[in-house]
C-alpha cells in the first residue's frame, strides 16, 4: 500500500511551501477551490504529495527528533553536500545522527516549524 501523501500543518502555509521548493526542489501541484483554508500542495515524487494546511497558532510537537516524529526521505548520496548546503542556505539545521548505521543519512530541522526530516542515501534501497 504506497503512500499517497502526509499533511504537515503549520501557521505559515507560503514560507513552509517555499522551504521545501527552494531547498528540495519540490514543486506545487493544483489545490481544490473549495478547500476551507490556506493549503499548499507539494509533489515529491512517484505519485506522492506533502499536503500543507494552515492552522491558527501551530506549533511543532518537542518530539521532533530521531527518536521522535520525524520524516524520512530518500535521495543521492553524492549530491548530500550540495543538498546540505541549499538546506543551510533555506535557514535549515543540520543534525547528526544519534546511532550509526551502514548507509549514510543526516538530519535536518527546517526553519519554519521545526519538522525533522530524515535524509538516506537512495542507494541504500537498491540493494
């Protein structure tokens, strides 16, 4: 059963949209007329969207964190310092992992609400 998106609220729908464009380069897929709130969707890949709502006074849970809520994505390992370096050029936190693993991966905390994403190498899935 694939996943077909997340929702991720937050109380500043563009600036967290405009994070996640410039820093990972997603981009904007059409939203519903009738929503009853600000919304932003995002296309991250295969079919898949981060849904961004807007809602009044938001604040990100203190379990953010590697063993706490967090989100994992994939991407190239070799184009890891690049990527660290557009998320330190967005306003993001670098964050080093609590525990080894055989495969490469950071964290992050993105500047608008606090969210920890997961990045691990792509390659790690190919095997």
């Amino acid at each position: 059963m694939p996943l077909v998106h997340f929702t991720l609220p937050t109380s500043h729908v563009e600036r967290t949209a405009r994070f996640f464009a410039n820093a990972l380069g997603y981009t904007r897929n059409p939203v519903p007329a009738n929503s009853p709130m600000e919304v932003a969707w995002l296309d991250i890949g295969r079919g898949q969207e981060i849904h961004i709502l807007y809602v009044e006074g938001y604040e990100a849970s203190g379990f953010e964190g590697e063993f706490g809520r967090h989100i994992a994505v994939s991407y190239p390992g070799a184009q890891f310092d690049a990527l660290k370096q557009r998320l330190i050029e967005e306003g993001a936190t670098l964050l080093e992992p609590g525990r080894a693993t055989p495969f490469a991966r950071f964290f992050f905390r993105d500047p608008v609400n606090g969210y920890v994403f997961e990045v691990v190498d792509a390659s790690h899935f190919d095997q």
